[in-house]
C-alpha cells in the first residue's frame, strides 16, 4: 500500500554546556519513537511507512535548517517533532521551513518535571500556531500504550491525507443520474486534499473489453466463481447466465487495465444507464475492485464507488488508508427501522465481499455469498447482484459533503448488528434480498443523523476509527461533524474556536 516517510525531530536547548551532556538521551528518545512506529504501525499488507530519524537534535540555526533539509530529501510528507528537554523555540522556523509548509505537524512530548519537554513543547508548537499553522500534541509516556495508539491514530490520518494529495480519480462516465452530491467538486477538493479527478467516457472501457481483455483470464476469473459458489450462482437463463456474468468480468479485467494505463489510484463507475441497460450490471467488478483477492490471489484493495459517486471514492480512499489498507464499504442509506432503533443500508453492487466474514481467504467470504440475476426493472443488460449480510461487529461510518462549498465530513461510530435468521430476511425483504446489507445501529440518534447527513450513500469500515478521521479532518481543514456521544467528548482545536 502507498505510504509516505514520516519524519522525527527532536527540539533541543542552543546552550552547548547542556546541549552536550542531553544529546545522548534525547536521540536514544527520538529512536525509542522510531522503534514504537515501526513496530506498532503495520498495513494489512505488513508493509509499513518508512521512518526517518534525524541525524542529531535541533540546537542551533544551522542544525535546524540542516534537519530540515535531511527529512525533505528524504521525502518525509509527515513530521512528528518530539520533545524531552527545554528548547530555544525560534529554531523551529528555519527547520519547518526547510522541510515544507505543507507538512502535518505532530508536537509529541513526555510529561516529566526534571525534564520539561511539555514546556519546550508549548513554547514551540505555540509560535507555529500563532502564525496559523494548524498542529497537533499529544503529552505522555514514551511507555504508555494509550500513548502509542493516539500516536499511530495521528499519523494515520496524516499518512491518509499526504498520500491521497497527489493522487488521481479516475471518473467512469461522470456522476450517474444527475446525483449532484456524487459531483467532482473540483476546487473545494484540491483545497483540502490536493487530489484532481480525469473523466474517461465507458465507452472506452466498452472498447477495452472488446478489444484487448484476455479471454482466457476472463475463462479463469469465472472458474474461480464457479468453485468458490457452485450452485449458490442462481443462473435463470435470462438476466444472469454464464455469458452476461463473463461480460461483468471483462468489465473489470477492463477497469484493472485502465487503472493501470491511466494511473488512476482509485475510481468511480458511473454504470446506470449506459453500461446497465447496454453492457452489464456493475456489480461484480465494483465488489471485486474492492475486494483484497481475485482469481490471482491477494492484491491491494482499488476503490472504486459505484455510480461514480466521487466524494464516496474520497471517502473509501481516506478509510483504505486510515485503516492500514481494509476495504471500505459504500451503502444506500435505504431504511430506518425506529422500532429496532436499526438502519438497513444496501445498494446494488459496492460491497467488497471481504465483509461476509472478514476473512483474508476469499473461500471463507464466499460461503456466505450468493449471486442473484439482475433486477430486470432497473438493469435491463443483465449479470449478477451480489447478495450476503455484513458480518456482525464495530464499525465506523462517514462521509464527505459540501456546505456552500465548504467540505465537512460525518463521522459515526456504530456496528453492524447479529439478527437472528428470521429477522434478517424479514428485514431484507423490506428493501431487496438480492443485494448485500448491513444492519446497522448508529451511536448518535435517528433525528441527529437525518439533520446533517450530506446525501444517499454512506461509507464504512470495520474498527474504531473516528479518532483518526477527526485528526485527518482537521489537519486538512475539512469541519469533522462527529455525531453520538464521540461528539460530545471531542475537543475542538483552537483554529476553529478562533475564526
């Protein structure tokens, strides 16, 4: 998964009678840190971002600038400037300024009375403040696993927004059915996140799939669907027939292919009503987009939003690498049930298969997965909709929107909830059964969520992870809208008390 080199500084005293008897401990300090991230901070692929370390503390103008100097080289995109002593505070001007000024910034500091690092921190991170640079501190013990996790929460989200800042959407066929909350809102986006989008007509994806797909991977692809479902591939002769789910498969062998020609990092297909009603459904590629396996075995995770629904992909894309790489779900927000206190969210196409059982061998998954013909009504080219029940258990949900042109997301905490058999089908009868579900209980009320919400489709993932998108959020200048009792406990940062 696509990382960027994080960067640690540590601030020191200018005075050479200290500096010289603390220097050993402040950089056996500063690589403690490296050795707490490097360890505590793995993908899902047990990758990891590179840590940097400085070569020496920042002590005087020359060194400062020298710091700086190595950690941009190195391409460090994050910096995480620590401190364990007094500091002469200036020094942090020529070193933020030779690294970058677009650098998130965490200020990481012990709380020990001999060693005054949190003084040394407030002086520090209070002048960048004053001159409007947004930060964050966390004050703890090097020791303290809670310390660590609030550490790894930051630099997740740093990691999310400096890797998605050069990156690419590649929009399928532009927002499908005048949906204006799926719109590429270009300026607000380059703003916050500096990621541009390039819209590519499906036409070329239709040619793509006539002209240049492997048909003997397209023959491998769906033996592998074939074992891994058997029977539970529901075939009616019309609408979902080895033929029409062959052409869902070229569709994303073609999608793969694009992506690739095009450098697109995560994607949109805007399906309805070209591909549906002319090519195939969506389904099956959007699902195995996200999934982190095909045929060929495990692979990273490409978002892709059905209906090119663009701040969904943003959305996924930030949850992907707040995660560590997971696949993130996108969802209808399609009926609440007030008698149960639950929500039903499901949508044709979207769900990665890796949420039936969140397991890393697709066998496992695709036990509980069944494939149903098209709906006829809606999608008149035919091809399979994906059916299964989310796996039980803690989640979080989220999504990008607008105010008058202001971005803001909503962050949830939640979890999908285990229903007895019954319940579910009754549930899902209420909606389609033939679509993939999450049986969701949000934290925050019915009337909470209904006054904020931005629009039709919500995104999840699995865990705890309203932390780190509320540190994301703020560091990008994105208003976190965090809803339930996480909203109540958040501490808003200085810049939005001060306007």
């Amino acid at each position: 998964m696509r990382t960027v080199p994080i960067g640690l500084a540590m601030m020191n005293d200018e005075r050479p009678h200290v500096w010289n008897q603390n220097e050993a401990i402040n950089m056996q300090v500063l690589n403690r840190w490296a050795e707490i991230i490097r360890n505590g901070l793995k993908n899902v692929d047990g990758s990891a971002p590179e840590v940097v370390v400085a070569s020496e503390t920042i002590k005087s103008t020359r060194v400062a600038q020298k710091v700086g100097e190595e950690l941009r080289r190195a391409g460090c995109r994050i910096v995480i400037m620590c401190y364990n002593v007094w500091n002469f505070p200036f020094l942090v001007w020529p070193f933020r300024n030779s690294v970058g000024l677009d650098v998130p910034i965490l200020s990481l500091s012990n709380n020990n009375g001999k060693f005054p690092g949190n003084v040394g921190l407030l002086a520090t991170d209070g002048a960048l403040r004053q001159a409007g640079v947004r930060t964050h501190r966390i004050v703890g013990d090097i020791d303290d696993p809670k310390v660590h996790q609030e550490v790894f929460d930051w630099i997740r989200a740093a990691e999310a927004l400096a890797t998605i800042r050069n990156e690419v959407f590649g929009l399928y066929g532009g927002h499908s059915m005048g949906m204006e909350t799926g719109y590429w809102h270009l300026v607000p986006t380059l703003k916050a996140l500096g990621c541009t989008a390039r819209q590519v007509d499906q036409l070329w994806l239709v040619k793509v799939m006539e002209n240049d797909v492997d048909e003997a991977e397209v023959e491998k692809g769906f033996r592998w669907l074939t074992e891994m479902l058997g029977d539970r591939i529901l075939y009616d002769g019309k609408m979902l027939t080895p033929e029409t789910l062959k052409t869902q498969l070229r569709l994303y062998i073609a999608m793969k292919m694009v992506n690739e020609d095009k450098g697109f990092d995560f994607c949109g297909l805007k399906g309805q009503r070209e591909l549906t009603e002319h090519v195939c459904l969506g389904d099956i590629p959007e699902m195995m987009m996200n999934d982190p396996y095909d045929w060929n075995g495990p692979k990273e995770p490409k978002v892709c939003a059905t209906e090119a629904d663009a701040y969904a992909a943003v959305t996924m894309q930030l949850l992907k690498y707040v995660t560590g790489g997971l696949p993130s779900l996108f969802m209808d927000v399609r009926l609440y049930l007030p008698d149960r206190d639950l929500w039903d969210w499901c949508n044709s196409g979207n769900h990665s298969s890796w949420y039936a059982a969140q397991s890393w061998d697709p066998a496992e998954n695709f036990k509980h997965i069944r494939l149903h013909p098209a709906l006829e009504f809606y999608f008149k080219a035919g091809g399979a909709s994906v059916e299964f029940d989310a796996k039980p258990g803690e989640m979080t949900f989220a999504r990008l929107g607008l105010w008058d042109d202001k971005p803001f997301m909503v962050i949830m905490k939640g979890e999908a909830v285990a229903l007895a058999p019954e319940e579910r089908r009754a549930i899902n009868q209420m909606t389609d059964p033939t679509w993939p579900h999450v049986h969701a209980r949000l934290n925050c009320s019915f009337r909470q969520f209904l006054s904020v919400f931005p629009c039709n489709h919500v995104m999840g993932t699995a865990g705890d992870r309203v932390r780190a998108l509320t540190y994301l959020c703020e560091i990008a200048g994105i208003t976190p809208v965090v809803l339930g009792p996480e909203g109540a406990d958040r501490l808003p940062p200085i810049w939005e008390w001060v306007r």
